[in-house]
C-alpha cells in the first residue's frame, strides 16, 4: 500500500472520531464552541508533533517563503469562512440539503487544483470523484426530509447555494494548503506537512476566537471552561490535519479527497454493525458507488 493511501485512511479515521466528539460537545458549547474546539485543543498537539519530528529527524524549521505565508493564510481563512457557513446551515429548519451540496468539495476541489497549481486528475479519477459525489448526493436526500426528488428541485435554494459556498471553499483551502506546504524550501514532506499544519492550525486558532469573541463569546468561554472533555477532540484533529497535509504533499489533492470520502463507509458501517440500523436500497447503492469511486482512484 502507498503511504499517501496509509495516512488517508488514517486521516478518515480520526476525522470520524473528531467529529463524534464535536457532535457530542455541541450540547454542551454550541455549535460555534463546538466548532472551535478543533482548532484551539488541536494547536499544542501539532506543536508538539512538529517538535518531536524535528528532533527525531535532527532538522531545522524548514525555511519558509512569502508565498509560504501567503498560501497557509489564505487556506486558514478559507476553512474558518468554511466552518461558519457550515454552521449557518445548521441553523437553517432544512439545512440537509446544503450539507449535501457542500460535499461537492472534491469536485471543487479538482477544478481548483487545475486552475491554481496546474495539476489535472486523469480521465479515470474523474469519473471517480463525480461518482463518489452523486452517490454522496443520493444517500444525504434518501435519508432528508426531501427525499431523492427534492435533488433537483433543491438546487436553486438558499440552503443549497450556502451548500457549495461551503464545499467551494473547502475546497480551495485544501489546494492552498497544498501550495504552501510545497513552497516550503527545506525539509522532508513529514516535516514541512507538519510545520504547514501548525501554522494554520496556530492561524485558525486566532481568526475563529476573534470572531467568536465578537459574535459568540459565551461559546468561547465554555470552549475553555470544558477543556477535560474537549482535548481529545483537539488531540484528534491535530492527527487528522497532520495526515491531511502530508497526503496532499505525496498526491494530487483530489485523489486524496476522493479516497477520505472513506469516511462516509466507515460511519456507515458502525451503524449497520454496531448499531444493528437497517440498510435501504438506495443506501446500499450509495455505498456500492462511493466503494467503487474509490476504488477507480486507487486503481488510477
């Protein structure tokens, strides 16, 4: 197995993880709190990591450019305006549908990657991805209030437009954080994913606590007031975004995206196995066509 396929999967994993706990904590600190956490508990942790490496491998701090700060700011923002969009649907009565259009983020994120760093996805991977998004499309309305034939009909509406919003711009931090990861001078691929890492995660960390300050500082006080409960989901998403990284340095960042949509089978195995839930038929579908998407990528 390639190392990029390893870290992928891992990434997959510990995301799942992550967000089971931000799910959990959102009773306890909102949604904006919750959201937060991922970001504020994830920062020590990927300091640490980016520590332990240097003095494991015997380097220095890689040498960074302007285009290094240019890049890893622009990518911060991106996914803090991301996460605040995220939480506005949320706030929406019927916000299925923009969540499910903000899966589109790996198709977004191929047409980003072409125009901005010039690396375009074979035919195959391709068609993976717009497989991997209609099978994601079908499960999010099959288990909506809408249902399949409120797909299209859903298209035009504003939860829909915040939906690729959302996905457009998770799309294009991804590419950026790519870009600045690979402006770094020196240093190996672990080292400079981790130190592209760190500095975002140090970025987002200021950025959403600021807004958070302005808009929602109960929130923020809770965030910190409940630390016992909300450093794993820190300890998680540093890993995440760690593996995240360093994937999109060893491939392109839409196969990478394609093969994380994982996710989506492992959350869906745990509740057909663990859970005991029932499967409909177009939920067996969906994860026929999601297996296959990915399959296409790694067969690429």
């Amino acid at each position: 197995m390639e190392f990029w396929i390893l870290i992928t999967l891992i990434a997959a994993t510990t995301q799942t993880l992550r967000s089971a706990g931000q799910k959990k904590m959102k009773g306890v600190m909102g949604d904006f709190g919750a959201s937060y956490i991922r970001f504020s508990y994830a920062l020590p942790f990927a300091g640490l990591w980016l520590w332990i490496w240097m003095q494991s491998t015997g380097q220095p701090l890689p040498q960074t450019t302007s285009s290094f700060w240019i890049w890893v700011s622009i990518g911060g923002v991106m996914q803090v305006i991301f996460t605040v969009l995220l939480i506005t649907l949320f706030n929406h009565r019927n916000f299925a549908a923009g969540t499910a259009f903000s899966k589109t983020e790996v198709l977004q994120a191929a047409i980003f990657e072409a125009l901005i760093i010039g690396e375009i996805v074979s035919v195959q991977v391709g068609l993976a991805i717009a497989i991997g998004v209609l099978a994601i499309l079908m499960l999010s309305f099959h288990k909506s209030s809408a249902g399949l034939s409120g797909l299209w009909s859903s298209l035009s509406s504003t939860q829909s437009l915040l939906g690729l919003a959302a996905g457009a711009f998770l799309g294009l931090s991804t590419v950026s954080f790519r870009a600045a990861t690979d402006s770094l001078a020196t240093g190996d691929i672990v080292l400079r994913a981790s130190m592209s890492a760190a500095t975002s995660t140090f970025l987002q960390t200021l950025v959403m606590g600021g807004l958070m300050a302005l808009m929602a500082r109960r929130e923020l006080i809770l965030s910190f007031t409940h630390w016992r409960s909300a450093w794993p989901v820190g300890l998680f998403g540093a890993v995440t975004t760690a593996c995240w990284f360093t994937a999109f340095s060893l491939e392109n960042v839409a196969s990478v995206r394609a093969v994380g949509q994982v996710e989506l089978l492992i959350t869906l195995g745990f509740s057909i196995l663990v859970f005991k839930e029932k499967t409909s038929r177009v939920e067996l579908l969906s994860i026929g066509l999601l297996a296959l998407s990915i399959l296409l990528v790694l067969l690429n």
